[in-house]
C-alpha cells in the first residue's frame, strides 16, 4: 500500500531477472492492497506489466481495504499464488537475478 514508486522500479527488474526455464515456473503476484497512488492505473496500462500478466507470470489483484493489515495482505497475495513455493517480497525488494531459480535448487536439494 502507497509503494507503487517503489514497484515501478523493482518489479520490472525482478521479472527480467527471473525468467521461466525449462526446470523452474516463475510466478509474481501484485496485490493492490486499496491503493490510491495510481497503481491500478499503472498495471492496467504498462506494456511489459501488460505481457507478463497475458503470459501467466504475473497476477494483479486488488481489494479495496480501508485499513492495510498486513497478516491479511500477505494471505491475500499466498492464496493467490498457484505455485509449490510462495516467497514474499516487499515492493521495495530487488529479488536479484536468478533468485527463483537458486531457490527452487535449495528445495530440490534439501525438499523439508
């Protein structure tokens, strides 16, 4: 809630550098979380936001709370998620180039 200056920055990066392979299906999910900063706005129009949510890699969903709770924000966002694994990141988070795919290694490699 009121990051979306933080998310224009991060999430295009994330994306780009956590690609789907041939192993790991990579999923980021955006929950506007009764946003009034022109999130919505934003999401519905971005041409790379546009693609990656037609491609499946990205779910946008929002709710018009009146006050952010964050336990609720954070279900809101796993339930939506459609993977094995759910990691959150915070909108002001870069998750690094090839995080998903070093995750999905570590629970391969050690699945408890």
């Amino acid at each position: 809630m009121g990051r979306l200056e933080h998310l224009k920055q991060t999430l295009p990066r994330n994306l780009l550098g956590n690609p789907n392979t041939d192993d790991v299906g990579v999923e980021f999910v955006v929950l506007n979380y009764g946003d009034k900063d022109g999130m919505h706005e934003w999401m519905t129009t971005d041409t790379q936001v546009l693609s990656e949510i037609e491609a499946g890699r990205l779910i946008y969903a929002r709710t018009d709370q009146p006050v952010f709770r964050m336990a609720h924000a954070k279900n809101m966002a796993h339930r939506l998620a459609t993977g094995d694994v759910v990691c959150n990141v915070d909108a002001d988070n870069f998750t690094g180039e090839g995080f998903a795919e070093a995750l999905a290694d570590l629970f391969a490699k050690k699945p408890n």
